[in-house]
C-alpha cells in the first residue's frame, strides 16, 4: 500500500468554494473538465505548482497548460493576435487547448518548462470555471493521473492515481468526452495541431479560413532537444498491462488466437460477433463518442485486474474524433497491432 502523506478531501460539485480555498492557500485541488480531469494549482505561485509535477511524477521539461474562467484572465501574460480571438469566440469554453507566445517574464519558467510560448484553455464546465473563479486566478491543469498513465475520466481513477499525495479532489461525476483538449500551437506562422481531440482539424480550417497543420504523427524525439510539443517524446497512456489494437474486420480471427487471460475491449456489434462472455468483454457502446468515452476506463480497469494478460481493443474510424480516439489508443499500444 502506498503510504498516506496527506489527507486528500473529497469534495462534492457544490464545493467549489472550499476548493478556491484550498488552491489559494497554495495546495493541489483535482477538478473536473468536459475532457478528463485536471490537477489543478495556481499558476502564479511557483512552490504549488512543484507540487503538481511531484504529484503526478512528471518531468519538469513538460509545461502545463493554464486553465482561465474568461477571456479576460488571459490578458496579464500574453497578447492574443486575431486569429487567437476567433479560435477562443468559437470554440470556447471548450476542448481547444490554445499555444501563445508569451509577453517576456510574465509567466513562471516552471509553467512554461522554459519555453516562449503558454497553452491556455477554458474549459466547458461550470464546476471547473467555479472553481477557478473562487481560486481567484487561473490554475495549470495537466490531466490529473500518474505520468504516464491513462487520463482520469471519474474522480475514482484521480482517487487511484492521487490520494494521499493531494488536498482534494473534486467529484462532477464522469467526464463526457473522455480524451485530453484539442492543442493548437498559434504561436508559428501556420497554425499547428500537436494533439488531436474533440475540435477537428476540418472544424479548425473552416473558421481560421486556411490550412492547418496536423503534426501529430511526428515521431518521438530525441531527448537531449526541446521538442516542440514536449509531451510527445514520453510514454502516454500506457497501462502496464500488455495492450494490442485490432481492426473489426480481424474480430474472428482475433477471437480464435484469444488466450484464457485475455480480454476485448470493443463496440457493441463486434462484441457480438465474437460471442465473448461478460468478464472477457468490455463494450465500447455503440458509437464513436461513446467508445472514446469509455476507452481509458477500460484500459484502467483491466489494468487493475492481477489476472489480465493482453488487453486487445478496437480502432475506430480514423475520421474527426476517430484520430483523436486512435491517437490515444495506439500511444496506449505502444503501436502493437494484431494482425493475422
Ligand atoms: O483536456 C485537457 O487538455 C486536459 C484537461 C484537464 O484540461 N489537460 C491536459 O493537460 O491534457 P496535460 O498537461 O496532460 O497535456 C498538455 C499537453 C502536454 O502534452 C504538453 O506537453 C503540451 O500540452 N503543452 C503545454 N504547454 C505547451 C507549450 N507551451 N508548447 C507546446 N506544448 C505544450
Ligand atoms: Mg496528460
């Protein structure tokens, strides 16, 4: 058992009051967004914001984004070009992560993990924008798991992965999307996706008016450089458990090769075509939102059974949310496929 170090509250939906508290006496609050849940500090206090990045156990070249409640709360700490304001008009509150340059020395260099620019976004959440607005200023928000691990989508996974280690944690049941923000670096000449999400690429074009970059499928980078998107060069999402994606068309050979210790996560058709018992399936629903809903309990629940051996789970489409979807999945994966 990991050892008790501190009293971590649970708080209820109604306790964003006792949450702003906590987070202006300098501590570390879980809170939840639309996408996962965040851990959130404030951003203008350096000693809080080490104590995120000792939480979660993540290396401090990886900056964190800045969580506002409005607009208005961006305006100390950059300049918000045109193009950024259209973005925030119409895609905020929601799951669009924004990169601006920074104006010089106004943001913590353990925010930014020494980088010119900061990741801002408003989350659409009332529970969220409550609690930043009690904070009284805005608060990082990296996804409130161990680094490494699956994003929370319940407060009981933040539970799993954070008890003991923070001052609370705030329950708004689960989350709907269920895979991180949409980020798009505006601080180069041509807007740049570094992680897709529920904001699409064709979303994105359509009201900026000109072609936006995808850079996701940038391969991992060599450590000893600053990347671009600093959380691409680590390990995401992984469960321990052995994790091997499979397309639907390979689901009855796929059930043929099955051992007794594995286990299928998939949508409700292709469950049925493999006429797997209860304790050896995991349903993904029956569409693209509820699949990527559900895909990081899955992987964290059977990551949690002793018995589990290889977690096997469907790919989806890779169509708007399809990439984001399969984007995580195969970071989970490692890129292991199941081919026959
Ligand atoms: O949906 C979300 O965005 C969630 C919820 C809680 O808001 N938050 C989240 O934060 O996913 P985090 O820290 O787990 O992921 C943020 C990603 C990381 O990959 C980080 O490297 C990247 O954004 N990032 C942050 N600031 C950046 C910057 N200035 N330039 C490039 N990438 C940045
Ligand atoms: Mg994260």
């Amino acid at each position: 058992m990991r050892k008790l170090i501190m009293k971590t509250e649970r708080l209820t939906n109604q306790e964003t009051q006792r949450a702003g508290d906590l987070l202006k006496a300098g501590e570390v609050v879980a809170f939840p967004t639309e996408t996962v849940y965040g851990l959130g500090a404030d951003a203008t206090n350096d000693e809080a914001v080490k104590k995120v990045f000792i939480a979660k156990g993540r290396p401090s070249d990886n900056p964190l984004i800045m969580t506002v409640a409005d607009i208005a709360q961006l305006d100390p700490f950059v300049t918000i070009s045109d193009m950024a304001q259209l973005l925030m008009a119409h895609f905020w509150p929601g799951s669009l992560t924004i990169i601006l340059p920074i104006k010089p020395g106004k943001v913590s260099m353990l925010v930014t993990g020494g980088l010119q620019t900061v990741a801002f976004r408003l989350p659409d959440n009332d529970v969220a924008r409550a609690v930043i607005r009690a904070a009284g200023v805005p608060i990082v928000g990296p996804s409130a798991n161990t680094s490494g691990k699956p994003s929370p989508t319940t407060a009981a996974h933040v539970w799993h992965d954070m008890q003991g280690k923070i001052a609370g944690i705030v329950d708004d049941g689960p989350t709907q999307i269920g895979v991180e923000s949409t980020v798009i670096d505006m601080s180069a000449t041509t807007p740049t996706i570094l992680r897709p999400g529920a904001v699409t690429q064709q979303q994105l074009e359509a009201v900026l008016n000109m072609p936006v970059v995808d850079a996701t499928s940038t391969k991992s980078v060599a450590s000893n450089v600053t990347p671009k998107a600093p959380g691409m060069k680590y390990r995401h999402y992984a469960p321990d458990k052995n994790v091997v994606m499979f397309d639907r068309l390979d689901a009855l050979d796929l059930k043929n090769e099955l051992q007794k210790n594995d286990v299928v996560m998939a949508q409700e058709p292709t469950l049925s075509a493999m006429q797997l018992s209860l304790d050896q399936s995991w349903s993904l629903g029956e569409t693209l939102e509820s699949a990527t809903e559900q895909l990081f309990s899955g992987l964290r629940f059977y990551d949690d059974e002793i018995q589990v051996a290889t977690i096997y789970v469907e790919k989806m489409s890779p169509i708007g949310l399809g990439k984001a979807y399969n984007n995580r999945l195969a970071k989970s994966a490692g890129n292991q496929e199941f081919s026959v």
